[in-house]
C-alpha cells in the first residue's frame, strides 16, 4: 500500500524513465524486505509466556507477605494495605495459585512454609479459620480454601521442595484434622453452610457446598490420605455433588 502511494503521488507522471526504475527498484525491494521482516518475527511460546507470567505474579503477590510478627508470613489482600491486612484467606488462595503455577518453587520453600505456619498459628482450635486473623469463628470456604493450600504443598511434584521426609506426616495429621471437621459441617441434604453447627436448611450455600466438595475431591486425589484405613468420605463427597446438581437454577437462558 506504500509504495502504491507513493507511486500515486510521486511518480506515475513522471518521465517513463523514472517510473520504470521505480517499478525495478519496488519489485526487488518488496520481497528483500519482506523477507528481512519475516526473519525477525520469532514464534510465540505459550509456555514460556505463561511461566513468565507466574513468576511475575508470584513475586508480586510475594511481595506482600509480612516478614515481621505478630503477622509473619501471612500476605495480605491489598497490596498498600496495612500489616492487619494479612488474612488466613488470602494467604492460602495466593499459596494454592503459587503451587499450582510451580514458578521457581524451590526459590519461594521459605516464603510457602512460612505462609503454611502463619495459616496454621492463626487456627480457632475448634472451628478453623474465620475472614481475618484472630478471628473465632471458622468458616466452610476459608477452611475449604485452606485444605487445597496444604494439599497443594503435598503434590508429588513439589512435596520434596516444600517438606522434609520427615514433615511430612505432621502436614498429613493436619488436613486429616481439618478435613473430618469440614465434613462435620455437611447438612443433611449434603450441602455446607458457612459456619458449622447450623442445621437449618436455608443456610446452606453453593459456594461453601462447591469449596468443601472441591476440598473433599482434591483430598481423594492425594494417595496420602485416601490410601489410608482412615478415609471415609466418599459418600459426602456424592452427597454435596448431589445437591448442587439438584439445587441448580435454569432459565430461559441456561443454567444460571
């Protein structure tokens, strides 16, 4: 298109010549540097791009983890927030991503445990973990949310990066203890609430039914823990699938 201007412009009038050379000096031209342009373009590899990508938001959300007590090791969710900001929540959602991404996972075993033992110092004995730190009241899907942070730590794939040998039946004793209490949690019906001793119906939640079905499942993945005498939550785990199943919403424009 270019040279077809400037052709139009410049030279179509002038002397034959001119318009001649011209139209030698174009024919060449186009493919030389056609061809010096192909040769520059480098082909796009999705991997590589997304590895990079993780790795920037590994360390972005790194970035705001609290390095000092009484908060050590917990991120917080604003990145210009306040070191109270820092929330059990937050903290295993940014470790379930970051493990599961695996950027430079043996770079990042100090920051992951340290993150692993903030969540776990903040624990209710009784009830698990509510939206902030120190609160008392547990809550299904930050409990949900963090199961899939300590069985993303126990892959095969990044267990030996993250825990000792050794460490690792303390971090199994921890999900065992978590998950038998989520599952306590289930109604009737099979969904879950958002807090434990609730038995009315109407508290039931499909976002707390889909975290701790998630939980569940993910937990029967891991050989760790359904390889063991100790498992026995297959049923919850059809009786929660069940209830989102019977409990979805259509309309005209499909499932909502």
């Amino acid at each position: 298109l270019l040279l077809f201007w400037v052709f139009q412009s410049f030279v179509r009038m002038r002397r034959t010549r001119e318009v001649v050379a011209f139209l030698i000096i174009g024919a060449l031209g186009f493919p030389i540097v056609g061809f010096l342009g192909f040769q520059t373009i480098k082909p796009i590899s999705v991997d590589d791009l997304m590895q990079t990508e993780a790795r920037d938001l590994t360390a972005l959300a790194f970035s705001q983890q609290e390095l000092a007590e009484p908060y050590l090791g917990g991120i917080r969710f604003s990145q210009n927030g306040a070191a109270a900001d820092a929330q059990p929540w937050t903290t295993a959602q940014v470790l379930y991503g970051v493990l599961n991404a695996q950027p430079d996972i043996q770079k990042q075993a100090r920051e992951i445990r340290m993150a692993l033992e903030y969540i776990e110092a903040n624990r209710d004995p009784a009830t698990g973990w509510g939206y902030m730190a120190g609160s008392r009241k547990g809550v299904t899907e930050i409990n949900s949310w963090v199961i899939l942070a300590n069985l993303a730590s126990l892959r095969v794939d990044t267990n030996h990066r993250i825990w000792r040998t050794d460490e690792t039946p303390l971090v199994v004793a921890r999900l065992e203890r978590d998950i038998a209490e989520l599952a306590s949690r289930q109604h009737d019906d099979g969904g879950w609430a958002p807090i434990g001793g609730a038995t009315n119906p109407r508290h039931v939640r499909t976002y707390c039914t889909l975290m701790a079905v998630w939980a569940l499942v993910e937990a029967r993945n891991n050989s760790l823990l359904s390889g063991k005498a100790t498992w026995k939550y297959d049923q919850a785990i059809k009786n929660g699938v069940r209830w989102l199943l019977k409990n979805r919403q259509t309309s005209r424009a499909g499932v909502s």
